[in-house]
C-alpha cells in the first residue's frame, strides 16, 4: 500500500488531532521496555501526531515514527530522536532484524494486517516485540456516560467506518499471529473540563463523516446536553479509557 492509498480519517483534523487526544499512561512505556533485552530501535508504526512515539523514546535510544498521512507527521511533536517519516506500514523501509520494538497505537484496526504482520517478521530482531492497542468509549459519571453512548451509538454510529467494529470488540477478534504474552492492565486518565471533552469529541472519525455528510456539527447538540448535568463548565472531570493491549513476539 503506497502512502495516499489508504484510508484517511484523519488528516482534515490533524492539528485538533494533536491537541485533543488524550496521552498514553507513562507506566505502559515502562513495561514495554521491559519486553526487549536491547533498546537501540523501537518502530511507532500509524503514529500520527507522534504522542506514543514520544513515550517511547524516554526509554529507546532512536525511535522511527510513521505514518501515511503528511499532515499528520507534520502537526507531530518533535523530539531530536524521533525521527518522522511518510511512509504507510505495509512498506516502512526499515533494515531487517533492526527493529527491538513495534507498537502501534489506536490504528492496527486501518492496516493492511497480512501485508504489516509479513513487514514485522522481516525487521524485528529474533527477541523483538510487537504490542498494540485500543482505547473505545470514555467513563466519566453514569449520566455522563448514558449520554456519550447514545450520541456514539445513535448519532453518529452510521457514520463509524466498519473497522470501529474492531474497537468495539477490545481488539479481541483481531487476528493476532504471533506468541501472546499477557499484558497488565492500563488506562488512560485526564483532568478535563466540558471545553476539552467537547473537542476531544470532534476528532472522532464519525463526527467528522457526520459533519461531511450533514453539514452541521453533531457534538453542537450534544454539548447543551452534557452542560445540564456537567456542572460547572469549567470545572475538570476525571475521563477514563481502559486500554485493550496485545503483544507478542514473532514466530521463530
């Protein structure tokens, strides 16, 4: 797959992308660190605006970031080891064997697997791993909640691309060949207020078909929904995502 072939959700929104997401939790780059006896080079592979890319270089000397949208790696943070390239994951141009570490965060579920997966038995070292994951919908209060999972599944659930389907599953449906090895459990965690979380809402891919397709901003609507039951406005909420995690190691 050559980069511009694949399926772009995102692109149209990279600079909200990058502001809006939430940040993976710093203890799942420590365990991941501790799947490699080496860490000369891990690979982000669908890295986006760079934030796992950015955990991962605390703790590998080089990280190799890609992804097949230019304006994605164009609104990604940079770090003088991080090193940013166009490239799609069915094609990465990495050496064989050169590869400690592979991860791919929030986007296997947008890959060409079969092709990627032939790509990770040709650069990982034999002691090499490959870890992916998930997060779907976000806690936060019941009421909170009960109104997020209409609007996700009701709004703007025709408009989710059919690989949604994979996140909703946790990733467990996903065909994964490789030798399992059991991960902990992790989460994400932020501190927002109702601002925040009404952005972090317009990066979804759905919202964003929805808006293409209408010609009006669904999370609009919403928003005078959740400021009823919010509080205060500006007054943080704690926003929690399970993480769905699977790693492994290749065939040998």
């Amino acid at each position: 797959m050559q980069p511009g072939s694949f399926k772009d959700h995102f692109s149209g929104h990279a600079a909200a992308y990058a502001d809006a997401r939430p940040r993976y939790p710093v203890d799942l780059f420590r365990w991941l660190a501790t799947l490699t006896a080496q860490h000369d080079l891990a690979w982000d592979c669908g890295t986006g605006n760079g934030q796992a890319a950015l955990g991962l270089v605390e703790h590998f000397k080089k990280v190799i970031a890609t992804d097949p949208s230019k304006e994605q790696i164009a609104k990604a943070f940079p770090h003088a080891r991080v090193e940013y390239r166009v490239a799609a994951a069915e094609a990465p141009q990495l050496n064989p064997r050169s590869v400690d570490l592979v991860t791919v965060a929030q986007a296997l579920h947008w890959i060409d697997r079969p092709e990627f997966y032939a790509q990770l038995e040709r650069v990982l070292k034999s002691d090499g791993a490959i870890v992916v994951w998930c997060y779907g919908v976000c806690s936060i209060t019941p009421f909170i909640d009960a109104a997020v999972r209409d609007f996700y599944d009701s709004t703007v659930g025709p408009y989710w691309p059919p690989e949604r389907r994979l996140i909703d599953d946790a990733y467990r449906t996903l065909e994964f060949p490789f030798r399992e090895i059991t991960p902990p459990a992790f989460s994400m965690r932020q501190q927002w207020d109702l601002a925040q979380f009404l952005a972090y809402l317009n990066t979804w891919s759905a919202v964003q078909r929805y808006i293409r397709h209408n010609g009006h901003d669904p999370v609009v609507k919403l928003g005078d929904t959740l400021r009823r039951i919010w509080g205060a406005p500006d007054s943080q909420r704690t926003v929690n995502w399970p993480l769905h995690v699977r790693a492994g190691r290749v065939n040998a």
